[in-house]
C-alpha cells in the first residue's frame, strides 16, 4: 500500500489532474475533492473539478464559485485522475474516457469494500471520512511544500465531510483523532455553524411534506429491520431531487430496537437505490456486496434493476439472513 509521502511526491513532480469522487455526492465526497481541487490550485497545478451528477441542495454553499465540470467539457490532456472518497472505479463519477486516458489513477478513500483500485493507493477503512484523510495529507504536504494549505476554505470543506460521515461525531467511525481533527480546522478558521445550518438546518418546506409521506411507508419486521420506500411520483409531486434524500436514510435506523434500516428509493423505472445502514453488529457492506454494491461496515448502498416492492423483497430476504 502507498504512503502518504509517495502520493505528495508524485503530486510535486506532476502538473495536470482531474479531482473526481463517486456518483451521488454528498458531504464527504464534495469535501475531500474541494480540499485537494484548493490545494492544487495553491500549488500552481492546473486542475479541473469534474463530476457527472447533480449536487445536492444543502452543498451548494460549498460549491459556490466553483467550477464543477461534467466530463464532456473536461479537454485536459496527460492527467493524473486523484479520486477520492470513491470505493470502486466503476463508481468514478466521470466518464470511462477520462478514467482510460489518465496517466495514473490516485485514489484516497475508507471504503470497507475498496479493493485498491488506483496506481498510488492510500487507503484507511477506519478513517471516520475521506476528508479525515485529506486532513492527514494536506497536514504533510504543508510541512514538504512549506505551504499552509489548510486555509479557512478548506478548513471548511474538510468540517462538512467530517461531520457528515460520523453524523454528527455520533457514528462508531469518529475516533479520537476524528475530534483532534475538528478541533484543529475550529483553529484553522472552519465556519462550522454555517455548515450545520446548510446540511441540516436548511431543509425546503416541501422536503418535510415528502418526508411525512415516506415515513408513512415505514415497515418494521421482527422490530429489528425497518424499511422505507420513495417512489419516483412521490419525489415528483413534492419537487424534491433524487439527490437530496441522504438526511431521510437515518430514520430507517434510528428506532428502538432496529438493527438495520433500509431506504429504497426509486431512481426510474426498474431501477431502485438501497441505502443501508446498521447499529450494532450487521455488516451491511456484505449486504450490499450481493447486490454489486458496497460500502461501509455500518452505512452502505447498492442499486437493484426491479421495482420498489421486488427490490424491498430481495434485499429483506438477504437481510433477515445474517439478523
Ligand atoms: P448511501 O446509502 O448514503 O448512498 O451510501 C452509503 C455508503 O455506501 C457510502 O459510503 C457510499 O459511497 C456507499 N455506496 C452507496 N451505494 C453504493 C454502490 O452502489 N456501490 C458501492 N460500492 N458503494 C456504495
Ligand atoms: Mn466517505
């Protein structure tokens, strides 16, 4: 496995890259790849931010001014793809071509499931986030390059990825040095009550309308497994993208005396996304893993090619298995 020093090394002696992470963002996944998009950017690299997907709402403040492609508007030749926070390169959220023509691949990322995929890999599966190990990179490359790349901005996106992916330093992911980590970007200048308010606290009136009818799906088995289910004319009738579903998922869990909590969330016809999520003891990355998905021991995600009530069906079944 690469260190860290290997991976500055090779970003020192190189010029061009593309920052990417996977489809469906969200904090942590914007958060890592902002970090080093800033961070390149510092070092004079030339650099393009590139994701195929739509941000999510409660992002936008950190995205502001910032240039997203998609990958068709990407001409950068002789590149080094830095993918971050991704788990598999099929989930790179940028088109094949530019995965095929990179001269390398860097990948940073904690996914349970991720088998190393990159040329350069740095890869911690007990990091609480991608940006805990952003945080780790940029703290070295600062010292290397004599540069302080931990500016307010990125201070900033690092909180947003942190927060996000321990819940709130609630998770069994936050360690110590998830905690050392806040306390230093607090230092650095992080503006962490503008990124509360935008995650969690700036949710659209009819994002509540859409929740009180998800909730109202809420199906409870054995008082272990809880199941919610979006369809996609229920996201229509209240205005509320695909992509801006990730502060439902946790309801699934969040019940006294459930284990495992499903959302299912129905993309387009025959095409269902399962969120995943457990408390205790179900390693619901191998769930997913049946399905051609993955994740994290505790939070993962997989996609089913069938309807709401088969897909509900398939991934019961496979739960009710190892409850
Ligand atoms: P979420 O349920 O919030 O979409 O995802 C939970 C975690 O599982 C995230 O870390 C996400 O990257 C991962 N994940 C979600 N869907 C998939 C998938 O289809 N394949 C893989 N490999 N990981 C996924
Ligand atoms: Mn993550």
């Amino acid at each position: 496995m690469t260190n860290i020093n290997n991976i500055i090394d090779y970003i020192n002696g190189s010029n061009d890259f593309v920052v990417t992470s996977h489809i469906s963002p969200d904090g942590d996944n914007i958060g890592s790849t902002l970090s080093m998009y800033y961070s390149l950017k510092k070092l004079g690299k030339n650099v393009c931010y590139v994701l195929d997907d739509q941000m999510p709402l409660n992002m936008q403040f950190l995205i502001e001014g910032v240039e997203i492609l998609k990958s068709s508007e990407c001409d950068m030749k002789d590149y080094t793809l830095i993918s971050l926070d991704c788990g598999d390169r099929p989930r790179i959220c940028v088109s094949d071509e530019i995965k095929d023509n990179a001269v390398k691949l860097i990948c940073i990322d904690h996914h349970a499931s991720n088998e190393a995929f990159g040329d350069l890999n740095y890869i911690d599966v007990d990091a609480s986030s991608t940006c805990e190990l952003m945080y780790n990179v940029l703290v070295r490359m600062s010292e290397v390059n004599n540069i302080d790349f931990i500016d307010a901005k990125v201070a900033t996106a690092l909180y947003t990825g942190l927060v996000t992916d321990t819940g709130n330093f609630a998770y069994s992911n936050t360690h110590a040095s998830s905690f050392e980590m806040a306390k230093e970007l607090l230092i650095k200048g992080a503006k962490k009550d503008t990124v509360i308010q935008n995650v969690f606290q700036s949710n659209p009136y009819n994002y509540y309308k859409l929740l009180g009818e998800a909730l109202n799906t809420l199906d409870i088995v054995d008082g272990k497994v809880a199941s919610i289910s979006i369809t996609k004319e229920m996201l229509k009738e209240n205005a509320i993208s695909f992509n801006d579903l990730d502060g439902i998922t946790p309801y699934t869990r969040d019940i006294q005396g459930v284990e495992v909590g499903i959302l299912i969330k129905e993309k387009k016809e025959n095409e269902v996304k399962v969120s995943l999520r457990s408390k205790n003891y179900v390693n619901v990355s191998e769930i997913a893993k049946v399905f051609g998905g993955g994740g994290h021991v505790r939070a993962s995600g997989c996609t089913i090619f069938d309807s709401v009530e088969n897909a509900k069906a398939k991934v019961l079944e496979q739960v009710l298995k190892t409850i």
